[in-house]
C-alpha cells in the first residue's frame, strides 16, 4: 500500500474544513466555547499546514485554500472555499484582487497537473 506523501497536510485539511464548519454556525453570542474551540482546531491545523513541505499537486492546493480563506471575508468566498469550488471562483474573473486571481491560477494548474498525471 502507497502512503501519500501529504497525508499530513491533507488529515489537517479536512479537519481544518470541519472546524470551519463548525465556526462558521450562527449562534448566541454566550456560545463562546464552541467558537472558541473551533478556532483553536482552526489554527492548530493552518499551522500544520502551513509548516509541511507538499509533495504533491493536492497538498500545495491545500495550502493555497488555506491562504485564500484567510485572505477573504466574504461569506460566499467562504463557503465556496470550504468546498474546494475552484469553478467558483474562476468565474469571478476580474472581480477578484490581483493576488486572489494569481492564487486560483495556480490552482487551476494544479489540477490540471493532476488530471495529466491520471492519464
């Protein structure tokens, strides 16, 4: 069996999505501990993130994700984030900054490194 070479990166990528999840529930502002936990599970996997080497085409998406995410407060960039929805944002052309834009070029680089590997 072939271990992933990012398999850190990406356990702490999933996790990192599930606490954003998390975080991201409207609640009552006395709901503190929950938000709270959320962003500690939040920044504790960015830094795994941000700290590992990616081998592959996916790990260095990841990272890309996770600076996007932290580079918008849009909600609807948000969400569309948390679902990897690459489409999404390539369809925001020049409605996005410089540095957004250059972001999901290399993504959609990426994945069309990954598509060519496939084949």
């Amino acid at each position: 069996m072939t271990v992933n070479p990012d398999a850190g990166i990406l356990a702490a990528y999933e996790s990192w999505r599930a606490a954003l999840a998390i975080y991201n529930v409207p609640r009552d502002r006395d709901d503190n501990d929950v938000e709270r936990a959320a962003m500690d599970m939040i920044c504790a996997q960015e830094g795994v993130i941000q700290q590992a080497t990616a081998a592959t085409p996916k790990g260095v998406e990841v990272q890309l994700w996770t600076f996007l995410e932290n580079s918008t407060s849009d909600q609807a960039d948000n969400e569309a984030i948390q679902r990897g929805d690459l489409d999404y944002f390539v369809s925001k052309g020049g409605d996005m900054d410089w540095h957004e834009r250059l972001v999901v070029a290399a993504m959609a680089s990426l994945r069309a490194m990954q598509k060519g590997a496939a084949a």
